[in-house]
C-alpha cells in the first residue's frame, strides 16, 4: 500500500505563486510516475504535470511554462511550483503515483484545495 499526502494549497491573488508537495510513504518499489492532476467543479479531472522515474516532465498544454514538476527521490516527494496563477486554475489538486509498468496501480491523495482569485 501506499499513502499520498499533499501539501501547499490556499488562496492566491492572479498572478501569484503557490508551491504544492506531495510526501509518498509505504511500499514504494517499482514506482513509474508521480504526478498531480485538478479537478474544477462541474468538470473533469485533467492531468496537470507527471514526472516519470527517470525525471521527464510531462505538462498540460494549460500550465506550460508557468507550472514545474521536480521530484526529491531521497525524501519521496514530488512538487508542484505554479507561477503567474490564474483564476482558471482555481481546483482541487491531488497528488497520484502510478506503481508498476506493464501491470499497474494508480494511488490518489486526498487533495488540497487551490483558489486563485482577487
């Protein structure tokens, strides 16, 4: 099993920062990706960045060059640094790490709240 917990979120003015974290714990061998995803009410849940084990970045078209992913191996934690924020980017932001390759399990946080707003 493994257990997610995010960190980070809050409240930001428009183009403000906010740093979110995600801390992995429990059995983490074999891990294939980390990445976050968001969810704004009344829509789905899109994918916002992903960082495979071998440290390739993978970003929404909505995020690029404003949002890095990095991931601190040794402390089981991925990051999120979200610049020049948006009101469209107001949602839930969760956490998810992705075990295995050819077989595989998908884990969530419970996610963090990001409000982007004057």
């Amino acid at each position: 099993q493994v257990q997610l917990v995010e960190s980070g979120g809050g409240l930001v003015r428009p183009g403000g920062s906010l740093r979110l974290s995600c801390a992995a714990s429990g059995s983490l061998s074999s891990i294939n990706a980390m990445g976050w995803s968001r969810q704004a009410p009344g829509k789905e849940r899109e994918l916002v960045a992903s960082i495979r084990s071998d440290g390739t970045p993978n970003y929404a078209d909505s995020v690029k060059g404003r949002f890095t992913i990095s991931r601190d191996n040794a402390k089981n934690t991925v990051y999120l640094q979200m610049n020049s924020l948006k009101p469209e980017d107001t949602a839930v932001y969760y956490c998810n790490l992705r075990q295995g390759y050819s077989v595989y399990i998908n884990y969530w946080g419970q996610g963090t709240q990001v409000t982007v707003s004057s």
